[in-house]
C-alpha cells in the first residue's frame, strides 16, 4: 500500500541510525468477530491464537527519547513503506512475529491456555516454602495439580524470591531429583510436561536425565556459563526470563529507563544468542519476569504492555501468581490471601494472548480459563 497522508503523531523519516522500532498490538478482539475481522483484512491473528489485533501502538526509542502512537494497520503499513529502509523492515519482521502461530517443542499448536503448577521443594519460597520439602509430598502435590488442570509442573530446590539467597548445587540437585523421578514414574501423570526451575547447568542435566522437558531460567541461561551449551544439546523447551540483577538484591532499587521496552530488548538479545548457539527459536519461551527485578509501578508497566513481547515471535509465559502486584491491599496480604489479584493478572494476560500461566492456584485458574476460553472462541447461538 503506498501513498496517503502521514499518519498523525508518527515521524516522516529523520530517525537515527540508532533508533528502534517496537509494536504493541491493540484494539484486541475475540470471538467470531476476530475471525470475520482477520477473513477481511482489517485484523491480523494475534499468535495464531482466537485473538485479532486491528491496531498497533507503535514505540520509538531514539536519542533518549521515546514516543508512543497507536494506528491502524493500514495507516502502519502506509508509514513503514514511506519510511522504508531497515524501519520497514522492521515492521515487517515483528508483524510476522506477532501473527504467526506457536507451538511447543513437539509441535502442538497452543490452541488453549496452558498451565505449569508451581512445586516448590524448598523451605523458604515466599508463598509455600516448607511445605513441599518432602519428596513423597511434592510428588503427591505435582499428581492433585494435573488432577485440578495443570499441564506443565515446574519443580524447583533454591528458591529466588526478593532477598534469597544461593542453595549449594548438591542440596538442591537433592531436593529435586527424587521428585521428578517420582513424577516421572507416575502413570496417572504420562502426558504432562516436566519443568526444572534452576538457572545452575549441573541441576538441569540431572533433571534432564530424571524426565523433565523444559527449562526453566531465571537469569535467560545466563547465570552459569555451561547452561547454554547445556540447553543447546538437549531437546527441551527452555524458559527464558527476564530478570535484572540477582535475588538477593534486585527489588532494592531497580532502575530503567523504559521497564516494558527495556524488558523487550533483554529477551529480544537472549532469544537471539540462544538461536546463535545452535537452539531453535521453536524450542524458545519468553517470560517477562514480574517481581524479578521490578517493584510494583514496574510489575504494573509490564502487565499493561504484554502483548507487546508477542513481537519476539515466541510463547509468553507469565507468572504473576501471588505476588504483589501493586494494590495496598494485596501488599499487605500474605501470599495466600492473594488469589483474587492472581486471578485478575490471569485473566488479564488470557486477555493479552499470553500461553502459559505458571500459579499455585491451579483449579481457580483452570476455572478462569475455561471461562475464558467461551468468551473468545467461536460464539454459540443461544437459540441454537
């Protein structure tokens, strides 16, 4: 589409060399109008899930300065090629990333919300520390979480809540070695994908070896130097998460100068080393990391620009279960007491395409995502 008039707000041309493009999409819809909308081309698939965006805000990071304009997408086609050059390329890039369809590391379409059940074999995790220590009681855990919805279990041995400190890799590797051999070995539990929460190379190879298929990072396979090359020989999917700083430390005063869009380039950067390493971008899960290195304005940014990270062209991973997440009222409750703010960021983020939801709460959020899932797939007639 050429020609036409510049679209308000957004400049015609003098952007540096050094400038960068982002698009968040916007104006979502679900339903059968999605699909009616995406049929004549006034919408795109959004992930290739039952969501259409008809617009995109369209972020311009540029000489200390950013800019934010939302536009149609005709209007952002009609200034991508009257810019051209490495901006409309850009553009193109991330609006086929943001449209195309994902699936995980064996190829099924993630054609419904997908939930990783939080098993936590530490004793001092900020929500349930303690009480899953024991093996026969996080694996008698990880079976009730597939029993109330979960399709992912995450098993974790050091715990990287604010102020944590480091587990030795012996400790850990026997907290959670017996429990995911005991899932494993379960019948009732054959289907359901097993996940190591560590960022220490020597705990993902024996939980590799013991069954898990996912890796799951909180320092992007950055913490350990051997963890890329142990990611890179496996055929697991790996969880790459933002984090800024450390545990112990990272929630004291984090700093950014845009947290969404700072979140953005980290992920984009790992995502691309990780490829350069030999691992397939299909292999490859985002996950923005609340709480990680963010205090609750920050959290809230994030949440608010999640379809933004669909531009990375990869599964989202959100987990924002029993967290603070900037109300005083849920700063003040224990992490139990916050399950309706948990379930308001689930059904938020379902809302923002996001895959996968990694919670505690697995039955009350499978509740939200069944609902979920009626609102915005193909409408039934009520006289039908």
């Amino acid at each position: 589409m050429s020609g036409g008039a510049r679209p308000a707000g957004l400049p015609d041309g003098g952007l540096s060399n050094s400038a960068r493009v982002y698009l968040r999409p916007v104006g979502l819809v679900g339903g059968d109008a999605a699909a009616a909308m995406v049929a004549a081309g006034s919408a795109r698939p959004l992930a290739g899930g039952p969501l259409a965006f008809t617009g995109c805000e369209v972020c311009i990071r540029d000489a200390g300065r950013i800019d934010r304009v939302a536009v149609s997408l005709s209007a952002l086609d009609r200034w991508a090629e009257r810019i051209g050059g490495r901006v409309e390329a850009r553009v193109a890039l991330l609006l086929d990333r943001i449209s195309g369809p994902r699936a995980d590391q064996d190829g099924r379409p993630y054609d419904r919300p997908r939930l990783m059940g939080i098993i936590n074999a530490t004793p001092d995790s900020f929500s349930d520390g303690g009480a899953y220590l024991d093996p026969a009681a996080a694996v008698a855990r990880g079976a009730a979480l597939v029993a109330a919805g979960a399709d992912i279990l995450d098993v974790g041995g050091e715990s990287t809540r604010p102020g944590a400190t480091p587990v030795p890799l012996d400790e850990e590797i026997a907290r959670i070695l017996p429990v995911i051999e005991g899932l494993a070995a379960r019948d009732d539990l054959r289907g359901t994908q097993l996940s190591i929460d560590t960022r220490h190379a020597p705990v993902m190879r024996v939980a590799l070896s013991a069954g898990a298929r996912i890796i799951n990072d909180i320092s992007a396979l950055t913490w350990d130097a051997d963890s890329l090359d142990v990611a890179a020989a496996s055929d697991a999917a790996i969880v790459l998460m933002h984090m800024r700083g450390e545990p112990a430390t990272m929630n004291l005063a984090p700093v950014y100068e845009d947290v969404a869009l700072d979140v953005f380039d980290y992920l984009e950067a790992r995502l691309e080393a990780c490829i350069a390493a030999g691992i397939e971008r299909r292999r490859l899960i985002a996950d923005p990391g609340i709480g990680f290195g963010k205090r609750a304005p920050q959290n809230l940014a994030v949440l608010r620009s999640l379809a933004l990270y669909h531009g990375l062209g990869v599964p989202l991973l959100l987990g924002a279960s029993r967290k603070g997440l900037g109300d005083p009222g849920s700063e003040r409750a224990t992490p139990r007491q916050r399950l309706p703010s948990s379930l308001g960021a689930a059904m938020h983020a379902l809302g923002q395409g996001v895959q996968i939801l990694r919670v505690h709460d697995v039955a009350e959020t499978r509740q939200i995502a069944t609902l979920w899932e009626r609102l915005n797939g193909p409408e039934a007639r009520p006289d039908a």
